[in-house]
C-alpha cells in the first residue's frame, strides 16, 4: 500500500520558546512533498511523556508516516526513543554495536563516552538503526503494520544528511510513482481579499474543466501575497503542463502585479532588471532607516548595480546631505511629495545613478497628524527616460511593517519603471 501522508513531529521544549524556530519541520515537509508525500499536520511538543504519547498516538491514527525529531540524545528529557517503543509495544534492548560506535567517537576526541550515552544506543524491536556520522544519537526507522515511523536527531547538520542518505530513497519506493510538483506567483500591491477575488473564478474554472489535481493555497506576507499550485501527479510533462496552464490563466487576470514566479524575491527580480539593463541605483531614506539599501545589497553581486545610500533622519540633514531646500520642507513638511521628489533628485545628483529613489514618511508608533497619519510613506522615483514618480501611500501596521511596505512599494515602482 502507498504511504502518501506524513505527519511531523519535532520534540523539544526549547521550540515552544520565543527563541528557537523549528527549521527541520520546513526542511522535511519540502522533501517530502517531492518525493510525494503530502504533510497533513506539522507538531511542536515539549519534553513531556504524557503529551508526546498523546500526540503520537494520534498521528498513527490519521497518516501513513509519522516523523518525529529531535529528543534522541541521552538525557532524562530526550523522551523520544521510550514513548515510540511504548506506544508501539515494541520493548527496547540495548545494542552494542552502537554503544562501541560512540565510544569511539568520543575518543577521536580524547574523551570518555559518558555512561549516559548508552540511552542513544537503545533500539525498540524490530527497529531498523539508521546511522549517524555527525553525532552520537542514531536515527530510527520503523515499519510498524504498514505505517512508517521515523525518528531523526534534531541537530540540522545531523537530520538532513540522514533524510537525504537513509530515508529519501525508502520513503520514496514506498510513495508510489506520484509526485508533488509547484509554482508560486508572488503578488504585490493588492490585499488577500483582492488577490483571492481575482483568482477564485479560476480556481473555479478549473474544477469545471475537470482539473481537480490542481491544489491551490493562498498566503498573505509582510509586502505581499502568496499564491502556491499543486499537482499530485505521475508524469511530469502532464504536470507541468497543468501547472503552466494555470500559471498563465492568473498571470492574465492579475497582471504586473505578480512580480515573480520563479521563486525569486523582490530585491532579487529588481537587481536582475538593473544589471540586465546596464543600470545603476542610489536611495535617499528617511522613515525606512537605510532597509531599502540593505534589501538590494543582500544579493549577491549587488555591488554590480547598487552605487549609494544616504539616510536623512533629520530635515537639516535632508538638506546637508541631499540638498533639499530648507523652504521647501518648512512650506510643505518632511513627509511630502515635494520632499521625496527633492530626495531623489539629491542623491541622483551625488551619485550619478540612473534609477534614483526618495523615502519619507512617519513610521510610528508616534509622531502622526489626523492630515498625516502613522504609515503615511511618500515615495519617488527617478529613472532614465520616465516622469518623475511620486506617491503617497497609507501603510498599515507596527512600526516594522510600515518599513517594510514602504520599501516593498519603491522596489516594485524601480521594476515597474525598470521593466518596461
């Protein structure tokens, strides 16, 4: 029988804290959907027996494959090894083979093994031991009446190696000749609801046309949406060809404001466009604090387009700096069209780049007017042969997305302007 849904389960109080995110969880559900299996329930569970069981007991239930991570070492809280072989009713003996395995390791080191670290070496019956070369603690693979229990160490360095060696192949052999394949459409400049006004008739064109395979989520993020497609599917052709279908369909009805569909973010697609076309680019910030300039210089290869950047927080220095008027900020404030446009002329000036930004807005949580409100962002523009752009826009959020927006919002005018 084909195992084709896979629950994950990562082990750990540490991830239930501000601190530690889950990484092995977005690694495995990746993975998996490639080799076609679908993660239906993705669990974070701290270090209690109780509600480990409770939570593995449920995923037996409901999928074919359950993968736990991370609580194999050889403290009293690594619970992982007892709760698998109590809820399976599989007793645990103790292998020597992996006790001399770690011993030796320690002693590569010129360390003894600690007697605690027998614990790792516990295997439950019937188990099949999967090894290690990165750590002590081994990893487990179960096949327990048809469904597949997996247990992987929590360290990343130790897990996806072990994934990739020991469990891509078996796993795969066992999902069948189907497989999962995708594309995303990133969109800007409109919100969830529009987005999924837009799509919906689509969507439900789709079914009309008998193409249930295609499985569709959409995804608000800071900036932007998400539009994720599906295709459960044995030939590859077949599926990519769905999947090209329905990425022309809303590339049609949503237009220039998807800004990627190959998986590149909107730095990455801006940076593409200015060295494509032999252009240079400068920004003057005020409100975005210099987040702008360091969205584009996280690319590598940036230095082949990105000239300078300049952050004004003060009006003198808007005027030091970027020889923006003093008049012209007294007459009609900092965060001005005037303002932005005088910014972008600055630094376009100083710096002999062909595309030219200004930023100025109120970020917040304070410092707004009921005529300029916390999120009001201008934004200019300046580009070789275009208008000069000016806009100002009414962000909404905490301080952070305010930022983020805004330089979201100018990327996207550069590839608009860029682009053409």
């Amino acid at each position: 029988m084909a195992a084709r849904t896979a629950e994950i389960i990562a082990v750990g109080s540490e991830l239930l804290g501000p601190s530690r995110v889950d990484t092995n969880s977005l690694y495995l559900a990746d993975k998996l959907a490639g080799l076609g299996i679908e993660v239906r329930v993705k669990t974070v569970v701290g270090d209690q027996r109780e509600d480990l069981a409770s939570v593995f007991g449920q995923a037996l239930a409901r999928v074919d494959i359950v993968v736990l991570t991370g609580g194999l070492g050889p403290t009293d809280d690594d619970l992982t090894r007892d709760v698998v072989s109590d809820v399976l009713g599989r007793p645990m003996t103790l292998d020597e083979s992996i006790v001399e395995q770690i011993r030796a390791r320690f002693g590569r080191r010129g360390l003894a093994m600690p007697y605690i670290n027998r614990r790792q070496a516990m295997v439950p019956d019937g188990a099949l031991v999967l090894d290690n070369p990165n750590g002590t603690a081994p990893g487990l693979f179960i096949d327990h009446h048809g469904t597949i229990v997996v247990l992987l160490p929590g360290p990343p360095r130790e897990l996806q190696p072990m994934f990739e060696r020991l469990c891509a192949g078996p796993l795969g052999d066992r999902a069948g000749d189907d497989r999962v394949y995708r594309i995303s459409l990133f969109v800007t400049g409109l919100g969830e609801s529009n987005v999924d006004q837009i799509a919906q008739p689509i969507y439900a064109r789709w079914r009309d046309d008998h193409v249930p395979s295609v499985s569709t989520t959409i995804l608000a993020a800071m900036g932007q949406v998400e539009l994720h497609l599906s295709v459960r599917e044995r030939d590859e052709a077949r599926a990519r060809d769905v999947l090209d279908r329905a990425r022309v369909e809303l590339l049609a009805a949503l237009g220039d404001h998807v800004y990627s569909t190959d998986g590149r973010i909107m730095e990455e697609v801006v940076g593409d466009l200015l060295k494509a076309r032999g252009l240079t680019i400068s920004a003057a910030e005020s409100c975005t604090g210099g987040l702008l300039m360091s969205r584009l210089t996280d690319v590598p290869g940036s230095s082949a387009y990105v000239r300078a950047g300049v952050v004004a927080y003060d009006n003198a220095d808007k005027t030091a700096l970027l020889g923006v008027p003093a008049d012209v900020i007294a007459q009609h404030g900092a965060v001005s069209e005037p303002v932005a446009i005088a910014m972008a002329e600055g630094i376009k000036e100083r710096t002999g780049a062909d595309v030219a930004i200004g930023i100025t807005g109120i970020a917040g949580p304070g410092g707004g007017t009921p005529e300029k409100p916390v999120g009001t962002v201008v934004i200019s523009v300046l580009a070789p042969e275009r208008d000069a752009y000016v806009r100002t826009f009414r962000f909404l959020g905490a301080r952070t997305m305010v930022k983020y927006q805004a330089t979201q919002a100018a990327l996207d005018r550069v590839r608009k302007t860029v682009g053409r």
